[in-house]
DNA sequence: ATTGAGGTATACCGACCGGTATGGTTACTA
DNA sequence: TAGTAACCATACCGGTCGGTATACCTCAAT
C-alpha cells in the first residue's frame, strides 16, 4: 500500500462513512486526499474495489477494538468477559460510529449481491457470529450457538437503535439483558 | 392525491426500497409509472419530498400490518399479544422487507438531518417504541419502558441479522428472549 | 361556454458521474 | 545509467443527475 494509496483510503472511509457511499464521488474523494484520479485508479482499479476495500479495513478496525476490550488482561470470568462486547459496542459508537454500522448501511446502498463489498459485509458478520459463539462456549453456555445468535441479536438492534436516536440507553439496556441470558444458560 | 400521483408514489416505494435511494432517478420512476416528469414534479415537487412520501406510505403500510397481526380477535392474554410482534415481523420480513428496514436504510443514505425524511425516520421508530410500551403496560410489566426499549432493541437486531442472511432464524431466536423477558417481568 | 386542473410530449439546463488518455516529474534500483 | 514504479497535471469521454420551460390536450365543474 503506497503513501498515496493509503491517504485515499483513509479519505474514502470518512467520506463513505459519513455521507453514504454513492452520495461520495471519486472526484471528491482524489482531490481531498491530495492525490490525482489517475493515481486512485491505478491503486484500485474501482470504486466498487475502493469500496470493497474500505469496508475491510473498517472490519479490521473494528476487530481489533473488540478484541482489545474483550481480552484485556486480568481475572476475568469469561461470563464477564462476555458482557465486555457491549462495553467496546458503546465506545465504538461513541468514537467511531455515530452513524451506525458501516457494514448495515453498505448493504442498504449495495443491493447488488454480486457486488464486491458484499462479501465483506457477510464475512464482518460471520465473523462476529463465530467469535460470540467461541466466547459462548467458554462462559461455559449449554447452547452456544443459540446464546452467540441471542447476543449478535442483541447487538445489532443496540446499534440501529441508538444510531437512529430513538433509545439513548440501548446498548446499556442490551447488556442488562444479555446478563440475564447469560446467568440463565 | 392524483391517479397519476398514486401510480409515481407506487412505482417510487418499490424502486426505492429495492435499489436504494440515491441509485434510482427520478427520469426512471416517472417513465416507469407512464407520467412524465412534469407531472411528477407538479405532484410532488422535488424527489426530497417523494421520499419522505414514500417513506410515509411505507410507514402506514408497516403499521397497519403490525395492528392487524396483534389485535387479532380471539381470547389472547395481554402477554401473548406482545409476542405477536414477532410473528407479524416474521411475515413482514417474508411478505415486504427482504432488503431489511426501508428506515434504517434511508437513513444510512440520508446523513443531512434536516432532509424531510428524516423526520418520517424518527416518527416511525418512535411510534413503535410507544407502541410497544402500551402493550407491556397492558402485559402488566414493572417497567413497561424498559420492557418496551428491550424489546425494540431485539425487533430491530432480529430485521437486520435476519436480511443480512448470516442468522436465518433470528426472529424466532428473539421472540424466545421476548419471551423470557416478559416473564421474567 | 369558459375556465382550470391534470395530464401529455419534447426539449433543454448546468452540473456531476465513473472512467480514460496523454504527458511529464521524481526517486529508487538493477 | 537505464529502467521502472509512483506520482503529478490537465483534458477529455459518454452518460446521467435533479429540475425547468414550452406547448398542447382532455374533461369535469361553474
């Protein structure tokens, strides 16, 4: 990845992220990131690779964030450290995600299943499935995969709800009841 | 509201819902419903206000189903009642809204909060809200507006897991904590 | 009988879209 | 020292965008 390369990509995350994706063109996104559209083409071919590619990187971000609260050291139950998703669920919004989830609002602009960034879109979320459910089966859950399901579940509905601003406490609302899910499994 | 009228907000709400909002011209929708854009000017007057419209309609349509499923005749405790939320969410997922919420959606392609639709965005999830809590309220809940905020939150993971196809199940998965919840309250 | 509302058809506007072409500059490297 | 990768700047392509203008038609209500 070129210095140029990166500035774009950098560029074209905030832009996508914050004025939707087909409202940003690539026009806007050269000139800002300093960079001649000659050159983004030829680091990325497309837009539709450019947007695949920034919802990759969005995914690793995201990753690293969750896998950073949730694994932090110290004595931890892992039923506890269960609970710690919604913690990094509520600084992520807080930080980075004022407008909701990337990969959600992707998909809503992407109805083209064929499209590039869609695959992304399904991995971001297969992975956090899986993730939900190894943590689940550490905790200790008899059904893990149900627990993991409950929880992506809970999740994703925090997320739209406190983005679209109707439920300021949701995400804190969430984990009251993924507590009880947890205690009950 | 003009036949014509009636035939552009139709065509509008299924292009619009299917193909995302930016991605679809106003040339199209009034080619589509046999009106030229003059007339679909002289109606509506900008394509802002035929999405708020559409989002309107959408709205209505959403609402009446919900009603419909839940204040069913027949002798339905107060708690049951709530439950069907799920089962009218499961048919409208399948009848209307494979491409997930049409809100959520708008609202990932409408950041400027000023834009007309998003007042529609924000009555819409607020009236759910209220909803709900009335009938926690009549389910004799505790707490109705947590109840309510809790079960929001699942309403809304359970659309956007389920139409971003990694958790088929996800509406039953909800209605089984819903369940537990009202109990449990 | 006239008027006005609700249409039709066609043409136009400036602006922007994603993408390409040409050509030149710098800097590292084989 | 020759070559190449990574940029720069500018201009261009056909097509589409939301929105407006002009002119004509039909039909029901005053």
């Amino acid at each position: 990845m070129t210095p140029a390369a990166e500035r774009v990509l950098e560029v074209a995350g905030k832009l996508f992220y914050d004025n939707g994706i087909h409202a940003v063109g690539v026009e806007g996104i050269a000139s800002e990131a300093g960079v001649t559209k000659k050159t983004l083409y030829d680091r990325f071919g497309s837009k539709d690779a450019l947007i695949a590619q920034y919802l990759r990187r969005r995914d690793e971000r995201w990753r690293e964030h969750l896998i950073r609260v949730v694994e932090q050291r110290g004595r931890i139950s892992p039923s506890r450290r269960l609970l710690l998703v919604f913690d990094a669920l509520e600084k992520w919004i807080a930080d980075e995600n004022p407008r909701g989830c990337a990969f959600v609002n992707a998909h809503a602009e992407l109805p083209d299943a064929t499209h590039p960034g869609r695959d992304v879109i399904r991995e971001q979320k297969q992975w956090l499935l899986e993730y939900l459910r190894t943590l689940a089966r550490e905790a200790g859950a008899r059904n893990p995969r149900k627990l993991a399901t409950s929880l992506l579940v809970l999740v994703e509905g925090a997320t739209v709800t406190t983005t679209l601003g109707v439920v300021p406490g949701a995400v804190g609302n969430a984990k009251e009841v993924a507590k009880q899910l947890i205690e009950s499994s």
